[in-house]
C-alpha cells in the first residue's frame, strides 16, 4: 500500500506484520477526571497527531466516533 511521498509505505507482501489504530468507541477515559465521556472532535484530532508521530503504529483508522457533530442535512455535490 502506497502514500503520497512513498515515506510511510506498507509492505504488504508474505510474513510482514503492521501495527495500527481500529474500533469503534464512543466513550473515552478523560485523563483529567478519570471518568468516561462522549468522544469529541477534539479526541479524535488528539489521537491523530499522536499516531502521526509514533514510529511503531503504521496507520490509522478512526479508533472513535465523536458525538458532537451536529446533524444537520448536508448537501454533497
């Protein structure tokens, strides 16, 4: 699997193990209070400056669904 700038590809071939983000989670432990909360925007924006920085996780996939998007219609053109 390739990127942009060939920096960060996978190596998909036989025997090649990678490691990185996955699920589907709509709470979060808040470090601060040390109690569960809805996951945010902001949460997800955290995690993915985080992930961009750790060598040993190769790719990310929301890991989270944030709750505070608001639901309005949309039109995509």
């Amino acid at each position: 699997m390739y990127n942009r700038d060939g920096k960060n590809d996978l190596n998909l071939t036989k025997e090649r193990v990678h490691l990185g983000t996955g699920g589907a989670a709509v709470k979060i432990l808040d470090l601060e209070t040390g109690k569960a909360r809805s996951i945010t925007l902001q949460d997800v924006y955290q995690l993915t400056r985080l992930v961009d920085q750790l060598d040993n996780i190769r790719f990310l996939v929301r890991p989270f669904i944030p709750t505070n998007i608001p639901e309005k219609p949309m039109t995509v053109s």
